[in-house]
C-alpha cells in the first residue's frame, strides 16, 4: 500500500484548490499578496476538519472522506449554484443535497472496508490533478509578472520632481467613483445635478467639461496619482494583454503620496472594498471599515456561508450591499475626524458613489433590492440613480463644510473628482464608442478648492494634470502641464492599446 493510500491529503488539497481556482480565475485582477492570507485559512479550517472527523470515527481515513465531503459543500456551493442559475433547482433544494450528499460519505466512510484504500489514493491523486491545473496557470502568470517587475525601474527615494516651496495647509483628494459631469449624468440618466453652483457658492473652481484620461477606474486613478499617461505599460506589457495588475500596481507606491511625503506630509489613505485603492503600503495610516479584501470577499461568496445566512434569516439585506453603505458612511466619519487632525496631511478618499448597488434614498435610509442589473429591469434606475445622488451630493458638502470651517490661512486645498462617467448597462465594457457614449464615460466631476492661488483651471481639464498644477503652483515644482487626453482601448485582451478619443467626446464647457 503506497503512501497515496495510506496518508488522506485531499482536504487540504482540495480546500487549496478551493481557494487557488478562483485566485487563477481572477489573476488578471489580483497579485500574490491577496493569495496567502485565505490560503492560510482555508488550510488551517480544512485541517481542524480532519481533526475532528478522524477523531469522529477514530480513524484518519474514514475521517478525511467526510472532511473532504463538508470542504466541497462550502468551498464549492456557491459555484455549483452559480451554474444552476434561475433553474427549477432553488436554493434550499440545493443545501438538502448537499446535506444528502454529507449523509451518504459519511455512511460510506463508517462502513467502508478493503475500499478504503483504494478511494483515499484516488482522491489525493483527483486533489493533485486539480491543483497541478491551477498551477498551469498561475506559474507562467506569475513568472511574466516577476519578470516585467525585475525589468521596471526601481522605486527609491527619489521623487517625481523638487519643491522650491512648501504650503501650509492640508491637501485632500476626494475621488468619488462614477460621479460623471453635469452633462454625462443628465444623457445617462435624464436627470439633473446641482451640486455645481452649490459648490461654487463655497469657493470651489468647478470644471464642466472635465474628463477621465481613461474610462476605468484603475486606470483613471493610476494617471491621476502617478502625474502622467499610462504609455509605458504600452510599451512594457505589448498591446496584447488582459492583465491589470501592472496598472494597479501603480496605486500602491504612487508618485503623489511619495512627493508629499517627502515634503513632510502626513498620508492618510482612506480605502474602499475595490482592491486596488484598499490600501497603500507608503500611506503612513490607512483607514478602512472591515477587514475583508475584494478577492476575499468573492472567495466567500463562493462558500455555502451565504446560502446558510440567508435560511437562517441571519441577513435582511445581501452582504455587498450592507458592505457597501457602510463603508461609505466610514468614510465620511473619517473624513469629519480628519479635519481636526493635528500637523501637515494629504488625504486620499475613494469613496465608491455614486456607484451601484444603490443603498441609499436621498435621506440616507436603506434602499432594498437595487443591485445596478435589478434597476436597469425594473426600468427604475435612474430614480435611484438620483436618489443615491441627492444622498452623495449632501454628504460631500458636509464634509466640505467641516474642513473650512476654520480661518482662511488654516484652509485646505481640496479636490474633489470622479475617476469616470457612469457605465451604460452595468458592463464596463458596454461602450459603442459613439460620440455620445465616450461622452457619459470620460465626463467626469472636477472641482477645486485652492486657497491663495489666483489659477485658471483649463476648460477641458484631465486628472493627469491634477497634482502637476498642485506642486508646481503650491510648490514650485518644475510639473508642466501633460496635454489634455482621454484614451479608449477595444476589449479586455488589448488593455494597453491605447487609442486617443479625445475630439470624440461632445463635452459642453457649459
């Protein structure tokens, strides 16, 4: 009897597998750093399993077939049921077959005989088989990953450019995600904002005909805090390529937050659960409700634990939803707490509205069922567009008025931004790339307020540009201003092939 027979290794296998299929499926979108904690975990709970099975039946292999069985019902449910979709299989039909099928391996395995042997070598092999797929994938991914790093320049102290001069006052980027311009959001949604002149009425330049360089979010906000275009992963990656992460990697040590740093400012980041802008390992404290990552939380929702929520009762509202109204709202307490904060600070808020699912009436009360595809169904996306807007708008002028509300020499420099136009049918994707789509996309909030500065903010302003006039007008950095552009590219499998769409985009400058 060989070793495969003899030692039970496929729930740890398979709970491995559990968590690198979806980390394979996703690694476009996800880096090595989000892998080892929830492997960690998913190995740790996959053993205290085995544990407690082997000393169930007082037998290490009869144990690990009914361990096995409960890591596929949790591990696996949620993408067994993904399959099944709206079928006739409803979800309680689906958890009485997953406790019939725990019935029948743990029958199985009481009264299994000379089998036994047999079945625990072919489930580790079956275990090995499935991880020795996920690896196919994930080694050639990573080794062009660590191969294109080996080749970037290295991050040193060095900072994008000199200051000559240094402001004492606070400055805050408050990215709010999908707030088009006045103009995308009424051709979007037929509706009408007014958080233009109530902005104006409190010093703030606003610019009509802002535009995103770029129409995603990852994107837009890597030009924004890096000062420039994106060309150079063109010219590193090819133009054919799915993978974001070189992108995304330029949020984590970006050229704004280690300028300020350098010049003696405090960096708080203030995260949302998108993965990409949930942290920063050069922001001196960062700030985020929960502890669950983006790929965290799509590996639970993978698992029988919200199926088993929902029959409980244990939930009123969907995970994501609750998740995504609270974090909002932790933002904005920061944001209020953050005013007060003693010495020089930059503040970096992602703060994901107006983007769906749409939580919020006007009022801040909670709005059920209104994931962006259910609003688009019920032809009823737009009211809560405008509703969730109202609530956005009311609370971005609070904290507007908490941080000036102190002297005029204390006063902060703020800008107030989106990262993109509003999607057009729930895909980022979904562009016909007609005038009149770039147009909802690239248009883009834009509003600065700039103490002791007399500037002209150009009428076609881009976030490329944003921190280049901050440091140069407010530092004295030699940062002249990038051309004003916005770039598309044809599908996700040519994301860097870049392609100027800038006299496309019917952007009235009001």
């Amino acid at each position: 009897m060989g070793p495969l027979a003899r030692l039970p290794l496929h729930p740890l296998l398979l709970a491995a597998y559990a968590v690198l299929f979806v980390y394979a499926a996703n690694i476009s979108e996800v880096l090595p750093a989000d892998l080892w904690w929830p492997l960690t975990v998913a190995l740790g709970v996959a053993g205290v399993v085995l544990v407690a099975c082997a000393l169930l039946y007082r037998d290490l292999r009869r144990g690990a077939l009914l361990a096995t069985a409960v890591v596929l019902a949790v591990g696996f449910f949620g993408h067994v049921g993904a399959q099944l979709g709206d079928t006739f299989v409803s979800e309680p039909l689906q958890l009485a077959a997953w406790a019939g099928l725990l019935v029948a391996v743990g029958v199985y395995a009481w009264r299994a005989g000379s089998s036994l042997s047999g079945v625990t070598a072919a489930l580790n092999v079956f275990g090995l088989a499935l991880l020795a797929i996920t690896l196919v994938t994930i080694i050639p991914a990573e080794t062009s990953r660590a191969a294109r790093a080996s080749q970037g320049e290295p991050v040193g102290d060095d900072v994008i450019a000199e200051a000559t001069r240094w402001p004492d006052r606070d400055i805050y980027l408050l990215v709010f995600d999908r707030y088009g311009s006045d103009w995308s959001i009424e051709e979007r949604y037929g509706i009408g904002n007014d958080i233009y002149p109530q902005l104006r009425e409190r010093g703030f330049t606003v610019v009509p005909g802002a535009r995103a360089n770029y129409r995603a979010t990852d994107f837009s906000l890597a030009s924004i805090l890096n000062l420039d275009t994106l060309d150079d992963l063109t010219e590193s990656i090819g133009r054919v390529s799915d993978d974001r992460t070189p992108a995304r990697a330029k949020l984590a040590e970006h050229e704004a937050g280690r300028f300020l740093r350098a010049n003696g400012y405090r960096y708080y980041h203030l995260g949302a659960w998108y993965g990409p802008t949930r942290s920063s390992p050069i922001a001196d404290e960062v700030r985020v409700w929960g502890s669950t990552t983006e790929f965290e939380q799509v590996l639970r929702d993978a698992t029988i634990l919200p199926a088993l929520e929902r029959l409980a009762g244990w939930v009123e509202d969907d995970d994501f939803r609750y998740r995504h109204r609270e974090e909002a709202l932790f933002t904005f307490r920061q944001l209020h707490r953050l005013a007060d904060e003693p010495g020089r600070k930059f503040v970096f808020a992602h703060i994901l509205l107006p983007h769906p699912p749409y939580g919020f009436d006007a009022d801040g009360g909670v709005v059920r069922k209104a994931t962006e595809k259910e609003a688009i169904a019920d032809g009823r996306e737009s009211e809560l567009f405008a509703e969730q807007l109202a609530f956005t708008n009311a609370r971005m002028l609070e904290v507007v008025e908490a941080l000036l509300d102190r002297p005029p020499d204390e006063q902060p420099i703020i800008v107030i931004t989106g990262d993109e136009g509003p999607f057009i049918c729930g895909d980022i994707d979904c562009v016909d790339r007609t005038p009149e789509t770039y147009g909802i996309r690239f248009g883009a909030l834009r509003a600065y307020y700039l103490p002791d500065l007399d500037y002209q903010v150009p009428p076609d302003d881009s976030g490329v540009n944003i921190f280049r006039m901050l440091f140069r007008e407010y530092f004295g950095a030699d940062l002249p201003d990038l051309p004003n552009r916005s770039y598309d590219w044809p599908d996700n499998d040519h994301l860097y092939d870049f392609r100027d769409i800038t006299e496309e985009l019917p952007l009235p400058l009001e």
